[in-house]
C-alpha cells in the first residue's frame, strides 16, 4: 500500500515522501492517526504543490541542520553512570540523557532524533542524531564510571 507520509516516522519515511508499507499498518494506524494519506492521484497533486511551496522554507530547515551540525562538530559528550566490579554498566544509556547534556550545551535536539549505540560497559560509543533528512551527524559519547562508584 502507497501512503503519503504527513509527519516524520523512525524507520518508514519523512514527511511528504511515497512510501510502501503493509496495508494494516497504513490503513490501522498510520492514517487514524493522522500521519499520513492514501497515496491517490488527487492527494498526490496536493502534496507536490505543498512541498513546491515549501521548498524555499526546506532550503532554509536544511541549512539550519548544517549550522547546527557545524556547530556541534567534534564535540565528546562524557556521560558518568554507575558500573558494577566488571565494568559493565547498570541500566543502560539512553537517548534522554544524551539529549539532555546537548540541552546543558545550548542544542535543543528532540531526544527521538538521536540514536546511540547498545551501551553496556564503560568505553567510548558514538550517537546519531538525525538532525534534517539529508543532515546527519554523528556524536562521540564516552561513558565513565560516577566520581562516588570508584
């Protein structure tokens, strides 16, 4: 089933794309909810003049991302969490906490644009954060053990 998506979906599409997606889950979910249209050719002649409308205003949101990206750089995010006698860390680090300490830097990243490698032990990991559907940078995070652990 081809859908207009009307949102940006984690590991379907970003908005405005055609996309392909089985059809329980475009016509249960994905459309009740708002996020996207059938893909007939009526809706997909409004979308076209939407998105010819709007592509000055993209132009401007993807060189905000660059600016942001630029901005961010090389930059190493130290994140302190408790680990056990092994080195491996209880719990797990989070895209919350990586998008906190962004927000402690000046960058408002929505936490549901970063994604962070499966942490389990103290070390240095990277993160993605998907700033703009051309734009992405990826984030050094070292994960140290808390100053009251040792």
């Amino acid at each position: 089933m081809e859908i207009i998506l009307l949102t940006d979906i984690a590991g379907v599409g970003y908005k405005n794309d055609i996309v392909s997606v089985k059809a329980g889950y475009g016509r249960n979910y994905l459309i009740p909810q708002g996020f996207a249209l059938l893909a007939n050719a009526s809706n997909r002649k409004i979308v076209a003049e939407n998105v010819r409308q709007a592509s000055h205003k993209a132009e401007k949101l993807k060189k905000d991302a660059e600016d942001i990206a630029a901005a961010i750089g090389e930059m190493v995010i130290e994140i302190r969490t408790v680990v056990g006698e092994s080195g491996r860390i209880f719990g797990r680090v989070t895209n919350t906490q990586v998008a906190d300490i962004l927000k402690s830097k000046g960058f408002d990243i929505d936490r549901k644009k970063i994604t962070v490698d499966d942490v389990k032990s103290i070390g240095s990991y990277t993160a993605i954060v998907d700033l703009h559907k051309e734009v992405k940078h990826t984030l050094a995070v070292n994960v140290m053990a808390a100053e009251d652990n040792q």
